[in-house]
C-alpha cells in the first residue's frame, strides 16, 4: 500500500471550492456546455452531475467520498456538439484516459480539470458508521487503512494522466509492485476445486449488470451479451450462464483494465470480480512484458503482438 | 391504516428450538430464507444441514423473497422432437414440476405485504397467470417482526409497521417486544389456514412447536402491539406517500432529465426489489429440445422495450427513470388503489447512485 | 427441488457416450484445407473433432471456446496459418496472443489446459493435421468428460 495514503478534508475543501470556481467560470463563458462532476446526493453520497449552469456549478463537491468513477457518463452526452468539462483524479484520469484511447469520445470536445490524490473512502464504509463517528471521519480525514477505496491500496497513479488544468499541486508517486495476492491464493487451489468456487461464488449474481455498466473498459455502443441474435448470453440467470457472462467478460476488458475496482464496489452481491481481471493483467503482464497495464496506452497488449511472442504453451 | 386481524393460532417457537423446526419443515417442503454468504445476507433455498444457520438478526436480505413466489428463471414449457415407430416426427411438451410446497421463512412484514402486491397482478384480473398460481398456491409466508427499522426502512410511509401481519401466513413476534432479540423465543402467530396447517403440523409440534402458555396471553398482545408501534426513522422523516395523484401531471416535467442523469441504467433496483415483477420470454434448448422460461428483466435496461423490428420506445435514460418510479407511484396505484412500493429500503442501500424512491418521492412532493 | 436449483435436468451433451467430443476452430485458408487435404488422402483419424470454418485464427473469439465447453465439449482446438503465412498477414499473431492467454485463463477457471489446443497447420498438411487430430483425441480422451458447467436453465 502507498505510504502517503491519507484525507485530508481541509485541503479538500479548498479543492471543492476551486473546483466551483473553475467549474463555474467555465459555464459562466460558455467555454463547456455542462460539467461533469459530483454533487451530492442521498446522505452524502457523492453522485455523478452535470452541471449545465454557473449557478449549478456551485453544486459540485470534492471531499473524501468522491468515489464514483465519472468518465463513463461521458458516454451520455455523444449526442451533441458542445464541449463538456469534467473533473478527475488519477484513478478518474485512468478511467477518462480508457474512454478516450478506446477512442469513445473525442478529446477534443473535453475540458479535463485534474486533481491529484492521496486517498478516497469508500462511502459504503463510512456512511454506514454511526453519525457521531461519521462526522468526526469526514472532518479530520482520521480513520484506518480499511476504509480506503480497495484501489487506493495499489494506486501508483495519483496524478491525473491527463488534464487541461490542475487544482493542487502534484503529489510524490510511488511505485507500486504489482502484486495480485488473491490471484496467487486461488492459483493455488486445485483446478477442480477452482470450478466449484466460481461456480458456487457465480450463483450469488442477479445479473444486474451493474458491473458492466460503471466498467469504463466496457463501453462498447452495445454490448454483445445484450444481443438476442447471436444468443451469446443465455437469459437464464443460473449457473453456467452467469459463468459465461463474468468470464466472457473479463476476457473482453482484459489488457484493457485500470484496475479500479469499481465492478467489485457496485455489486449489490458482493462478488469479488476483480479475482478474474487481476488474473488475466497478471498473465498479460509477464507473458508480454506490459509495465503498467493499467494505464491506459494507445495500443493495448492484445490489440497487438510481437513476432517473438511465444507459441500457445502445449502446442506445436 | 390500522390492522387487527384476528389469529386463527398461536404457538410458541424458543430461539434455539428454530433449527429443528425448519429442518422439519424441510421434510416436506423446500425452506427459503435469510442466511450470510460471505458477509452479506441473502435470501435463498436453505441447503439441507443450513437450517440452524438462518439469520434473522440482519434487517433484510439484500436479495427480496420474491424469489419464493416468482423464481429469477422459471421454466414453463418443455419441448422435445423424436421420432415415433413409424420415424415420423412427434413433438411433445411437458409443464415442468413447480416443484415441493415452499415455505418463505423469515422474511420482514414489509416483503410479505410485497407478496400480496405481486398476487394482485398475477392473480386478479382478466387474467390469471397459471405458472405463478401454481406456485403460489404452494407456498406458506413466514415473517419476523422487524426487532429494529434498519436506516433505510420506510414501511409506514406507506402504512405499514414493523409488526405488519398483511400477506404473512404466520408471523414471529420477539416474545420481549422490539429491540434486539433479547428473548428466548417468539410468538408463532398464525393469520389464515394455511399458516394454522403449518402450526399444527406434526412436524412442527415433533420440532418443539408449543401452545402458548395460558398465562401469556396479554403479553403477547402487548408485544405485537409494540412491533405494530414501531416507527421507522426513514419513514418517520418522510411522511406518508401520497403523491399518485400529483404525478398524473408530471409526466413531461423536466424533473425526469435531471435526475435520471446519474443512473447506470443496471438492474440493481429493478433485482433487488420485492415488487418489480416484469419478466421476458426466451428459449433455450439443443438440438430437438429444449425449454421456455421466463426470466426477470429491468425497465432500466436499455434494450428492455425493444421490440422486433428494433424500434425501442424508450431509448432515453430519463424515459425509464420516469417509468420506474411511475409504475411504482402512479400506474400500479391507478389500476390497484394502493403505491407499488413497500418501504423496505433495499433500493436505498443497494443503488451505486442513490437514485432511489424515496428520494424521488420526496423531490415529486416538492415539484 | 428447490427453486433456485434449476428444474430441467442438465442439457443432454451432444456426445453420449465415452467418446470425447473436441470441437475445432479452423482458419478457411490453412487448417480448414488441410484437414480436407487429410480428408481427401483418406488418412486414418478418430471422428471425434467437430470442425468450424472461420476466415481466420483471429477471428476466434476466446467465448467460443468458453461456450463450447459450456456447451458439453471435452476438449477445443483451434488451428490457424503458421506464423507469417497469414492469408490477412497478420491475423494469427493476435490470434497467437489472445490464445495464450486464454490457455492460462482456462486452467484458472477450473477447466484443464489439456483440453484446449493451438495448431498452426498449413494447407499442405494433412499428415499434421491427421495427427493432431489423433493426439489430441487420445490425450482428451484419457481426461475422461470435462466438467460441467451447469444446466443452461
């Protein structure tokens, strides 16, 4: 884990406050037709917002709960030809850079104002405290290592990857060994063993899609599990199709992951996902040679090869 | 709205003695209910041997009991191709067995009262779906009284309580009243005759069913109006819904855009809910056989009114956000007299967004 | 019979039997006429391959061989050009890649590496192909059936 993980709800604030301003001007010229950022919603949860006014602008928040990884509502404005701002972390750059390399919406029509970070909450976690020690939490940014975004724990892109503007100065980067822990725990297992326990995890899934849906790796115009014709996803929410569904899946996005955990985060069910993803960005990583494979690059691991890529182990 | 139904039988089931009585129950009946899977509680067929592992400390399930009466995927025709004698080709369907009497066991007051909410659409009417009769018809509801509202409860913002008994065959009362389950047992209350049958059942007196002692009559009365007193603070907050009338003029309010924009467009809601009912059709099968089910769909998904030929009527996010929350507040209140909505407080806990009943419920009030 | 088991019996595999079923992916212009070359020198080879004509190794999608076991095989193979003789030129070197990892994404989900095969087999290549088609039935074959994945209702 980074060592400089930390909240820090003063500084925050003030980002929060430049963020309005920014925001605000930016409306206010008419340089950006909307802002996507975050207001607040239920109980303090941060939610996506498109602010399409200076006065709107003042809606947005920053503070430690800002989880939610924006970057896919892009996708809901296409229609259109204004520009558009949003506000991004590192991880939020991640998953803006994944949008944007998978070339899903033109940079040109963004306005990207960055924040560097040391630390987001998961608002689970800390909304489900009671209000006194909640309050407390989201005032002096003390609390443990356990109520950090799972991310935030093998983050070592804290800085924005991409930005037309920055609120706050850069923060120190770290690198981080990829390490995959719970990869190497199952690899472990016997392959039959295995089977079992992704098919008994897998029967907890309602096949809800949120997953897929706040995945920025998954933003195909429609998606292929979605079609009647081919059938490739069975309409049955049993077993051997919710298989099919994850592991076809994370094979899709595989290469093409920036590890965010957010998949994990939203099921409602409390499916480990990123067991499957992590896996294949191991092998990709040691098979290809791929340094940060979850920064997002113009060409992804599959989407090329190299002539001395080796042949398909077992096979002649 | 005031409730005081008259029990056709009370019992007395000891906290301990649970275990042995649905493993009874289990003999004859396949048991539903609450149990933690990694952390989280949920609702499904207890395994055999998972009957003293049923939880009923946790509020709800993150998953609703609908289950019990309308399956995520349910088969309902079987076909098969052979040939006969002559080589001539015969086609054959079956109905699939619904399978054993279930019994849904300690499920909150709020998702029985849901049941009765899916009874009304698939059982009156102009049409009676056979499949979920079938099923239904086998099928004995369970609840606990609610020992504490969880945050998100809002069950008396639609009239209902804690110690609710509507739609409920049977209903456990914490034998101290509210509060954690301090007791040792629970007051087994049974309000029509299948729940009585449950009872009385051998099995359940063999399990350790008792009478209730004579003497604790009045005590029992006082516990169950303590769980009927019960408020929760969601609920409390927020007032009685009424708001089906207003929305009859709300339809083109630009309110729909704006909050529908930070929706994912998943089914989490739809899922998790014990009152969305909408299912799709489809087929699977090999070659010369194969079975039609029906699965539940979302009117979140995009795709969901798409419709052969491929026009899809709703292909904007604000158009189903709109719809759900119109289904849920005025159409099913228009064709039924009462909201599609239980106050059961899932959708609060498990939307990645928030966006969620009462949040628009409160936000209708204020347009 | 519980409702969240699934009601109708596991789906009948196609093939009943202790015969293994293999069901290969071959590329139009190598593998494809390699094993007809096979086929036209009346090579002696076991039946138990179902072949699937595709343009191109590439154009295999690794869900086809995740639903071919979905689906009830015991084993997959695909088979493409040789490496710079592609008829796209470049599409087996994605495809070579893809399968890679696929291979190792297979055995983490439980299912024996064993069971799925890359081949790069040339038009000219009956021989080879009549044998990889030999080895690969025998090796499949002593796996016995793969394990299922479930009722697909």
């Amino acid at each position: 884990m980074p060592k400089n993980l930390a909240v820090d709800p003063k500084k925050m604030k003030e980002t929060e406050t430049a963020l309005r301003a920014e925001a605000g001007k930016l409306l206010g010229e008419g340089a950006v037709t909307a802002f996507l950022g975050h207001e607040e919603g239920w109980d303090g949860l941060p939610v996506p917002f498109f602010a399409a006014t200076a006065d709107e602008a003042k809606r947005l928040v920053w503070n430690p709960l800002v989880a939610f990884n924006l970057a896919k509502h892009l996708l809901d404005r296409l229609d259109g030809e204004g520009k558009l701002g949003i506000v991004v972390n590192g991880c939020g750059s991640l998953a803006l850079n994944r949008i944007l390399k998978d070339r899903r919406f033109p940079r040109e029509r963004l306005h990207v104002v960055g924040v560097p970070c040391t630390g987001v909450l998961d608002p689970d976690k800390v909304l489900a405290l009671p209000d006194a020690e909640r309050k407390e939490v989201l005032q002096s940014g003390k609390v443990g290592a356990e109520f950090f975004l799972k991310r935030c724990g093998w983050c070592d892109a804290p800085n924005p990857v991409v930005y037309d503007s920055l609120i706050g100065d850069k923060v120190p980067e770290e690198a981080v060994p990829p390490l995959y822990p719970r990869v190497a725990e199952l690899e472990a297992m016997k392959a039959e063993e295995r089977l079992a326990y992704f098919q008994g995890l897998y029967e907890k899934c309602i096949r809800c899609f949120a997953c897929r849906n706040v995945c920025p790796a998954c933003n195909c115009r429609e998606c292929s599990l979605d079609q009647w014709d081919p059938l490739w996803l069975g309409r049955a929410a049993v077993p051997s199709e919710q298989l099919m569904y994850h592991f076809i899946r994370a094979f899709d996005v595989a290469g093409r992951c920036i590890r965010c955990g957010e998949c994990e985060r939203v099921c409602s069910v409390g499916v480990p996902l990123m067991e499957l993803n992590d896996k294949l960005m191991k092998d990709i990583t040691e098979l290809f040679g791929v340094q940060r494979p979850h920064v997002p690059a113009d060409i992804e691991p599959l989407g090329q090869f190299d002539m001395g890529d080796p042949d398909v182990e077992g096979s002649h | 709205m005031a409730e005081s139904p008259v029990p056709k039988a009370t019992r007395l089931v000891t906290k301990a003695g649970l275990g042995a009585w649905l493993a009874a129950l289990a003999a004859d009946n396949t048991v539903m209910g609450p149990v933690m899977v990694d952390g989280k509680p949920l609702f499904r067929a207890l395994a055999a041997g998972q009957e003293g592992d049923v939880d009923l400390e946790s509020v709800h399930t993150v998953n609703s009991p609908k289950v019990g009466v309308l399956p995520q995927t349910e088969p309902m025709v079987r076909y098969r191709l052979d040939k006969d004698s002559g080589g001539a080709p015969t086609l054959s369907t079956e109905a699939p067995d619904s399978g054993p009497p279930v019994v849904v066991f300690g499920v909150r007051p709020c998702d029985a009262v849901a049941i009765e909410l899916l009874d009304k659409v698939f059982l009156t009417g102009d049409f009676v779906d056979g499949a979920y009769k079938e099923r239904r018809d086998k099928v004995t509801v369970v609840s606990v009284a609610c020992p504490v509202p969880a945050k998100s409860c809002f069950c008396d913002s639609f009239g209902l309580t804690p110690g609710a008994s509507r739609g409920a065959d049977v209903v456990l009362y914490g034998r101290s009243g509210p509060g954690k389950v301090e007791g040792d047992a629970y007051y087994a209350v049974a309000y029509t005759d299948r729940g009585e049958a449950l009872l009385g059942s051998a099995g359940s007196k063999a399990a350790g069913v008792a009478d209730l002692p004579g003497t604790e009559g009045q005590k029992m009365e006082n516990a169950i109006s303590s769980f009927r007193a019960l408020k929760t603070p969601l609920g409390d907050k927020l007032g009685r819904i009424d708001v089906a009338g207003k929305l009859d003029g709300l339809f083109e309010n630009p309110y729909w855009e704006k909050i529908s924009a930070r929706c994912v467009s998943c089914g989490t809601c739809t899922f998790v809910c014990p009152t969305c009912y909408c299912f799709g059709v489809a087929d699977t099968g090999a070659a010369g056989q194969g079975v039609r089910f029906r699965y539940w769909d979302s009117c979140k998904f995009p795709q969901f009114l798409t419709m052969a030929g491929g026009h899809n009527p709703r292909p904007a996010k604000k158009m189903r956000s709109r719809q759900r929350f119109m289904h849920k507040l005025n159409y099913y209140h228009h064709r039924y007299g009462e909201y599609l909505c239980v106050g059961c407080g899932r959708c609060v806990e498990s939307c990645p967004v928030g966006l969620h009943l009462p949040l628009v419920a409160g936000d209708v009030r204020g347009l | 019979m519980t409702v969240n088991e699934p009601v109708m019996a596991e789906s009948e595999p196609v093939a009943v039997g202790r015969e293994p079923l293999i069901v290969g992916f071959l590329c139009n212009w190598c593998s494809y006429a390699g094993a007809d070359s096979a086929g036209t020198g009346r090579m002696v080879q076991p039946t138990n391959v179902r072949i699937i004509r595709v343009p191109c190794s590439g154009r295999v999608n690794p869900r086809f061989i995740l639903r071919a076991f979905q689906r009830g095989a015991d084993g997959v193979l695909v088979s493409g050009c040789h490496p710079n003789d592609c008829h796209y030129s470049t599409g087996n070197f994605f495809a070579r890649r893809r399968l890679m990892v696929l291979k190792r994404y297979l055995e983490y989900l439980g299912i024996d590496p064993a069971r799925f095969e890359a081949h790069w087999v040339s038009a000219s290549e009956g021989q080879k192909w009549a044998e990889v088609v030999r080895s690969m039935s025998e090796r499949v074959k002593a796996l016995g059936p793969a394990p299922k994945f479930g009722s697909l209702v």
